[in-house]
C-alpha cells in the first residue's frame, strides 16, 4: 500500500491541469560565462589599389580629358568604359580582367597597368589600349573621392 500511494500521486499529478515545474528540484545551472568583447583589430588594413584616381595624357586634359578609375571599373574621357573583374597586383603594377565598352562594341580585355621606376605616371595597355602614358591629376589620390 505504501508504494501505490505515491504512484496514484504521480498519476494524478500527470493527469492535473495546471503546468507541472519539472525543474523545481534540479540544481540551478552556473549562468552563462560571458564573450569578451572583440579588441580593435591589429591587422592593417590594406592600402587602395595605387591606379585608383583621375589620369590624363597631359595636365591639360586633367581639366576635361580625364581617365577615371575606381577600384573595378574605368572610364575614358574617349566614352570607353571597363568593368574589372579580377585584379592581380604583378611587380611593377597590376594586370587587370576586365570586360569593356567602346563604340558600341563589347571586348574581353587583358589589361596592364604599369608605373615606371621613376614614379612618373602609370602606362595603360591592351588590345583596346595602344601603349598610353598618363599622369595622376589629382593632387593626392584620396582626392578621386571628392568629385563623385
């Protein structure tokens, strides 16, 4: 008898309407350990491709003649323009795959962009592109940004 009155209880309890704790008698958990929030990082962040500005054949045309490139893309005061698709950062500059657009006509290019030891400008070349030197019009190439 004294084992089925406990039985009959938990059967009842079972059966009972009201929510049953079934916790009130674990022991309470640690609470949760706490995530250190994350440092400022110490990893440098990497330097803006060094063609990224306006260039220009001459500084004349730096007035209204002016090659603009961003970090994927390019556009030429002749109405030529490149979507860069890969970017690959080669001693002496960058080879550059790009899709580009002129006269109505669409080319896959291979694109080269070279800057002489002598810091003197950078050379644009590909089969769109005879060998072309051009000249940075901006005073500093941080300032590409500020004409957009």
């Amino acid at each position: 008898m004294k084992l089925f009155l406990p039985l009959a209880a938990l059967a009842l309890a079972a059966c009972s309407s009201e929510p049953v704790n079934q916790t009130a008698d674990l022991p309470e958990t640690a609470p949760p350990v706490a995530t250190p929030e994350p440092g400022p990082s110490t990893t440098p962040m990497p330097e803006p491709a060094r063609y990224i500005g306006r260039w220009a054949a001459t500084p004349q045309l730096c007035a209204g003649g002016v090659w603009r490139f961003e970090e994927m893309d390019l556009s030429t005061a002749g109405e030529v323009s490149c979507d860069f698709h890969r970017v690959a950062n080669v001693p002496g500059g960058y080879d550059v795959a790009a899709t580009c657009f002129a006269e109505g006509n669409r080319s896959e290019e291979a694109i080269r962009l070279r800057f002489p030891a002598n810091g003197g400008g950078m050379t644009v070349e590909s089969k769109l592109f005879q060998p072309v030197s051009l000249i940075r019009c901006d005073a500093n190439k941080d300032e590409s940004s500020k004409d957009r």
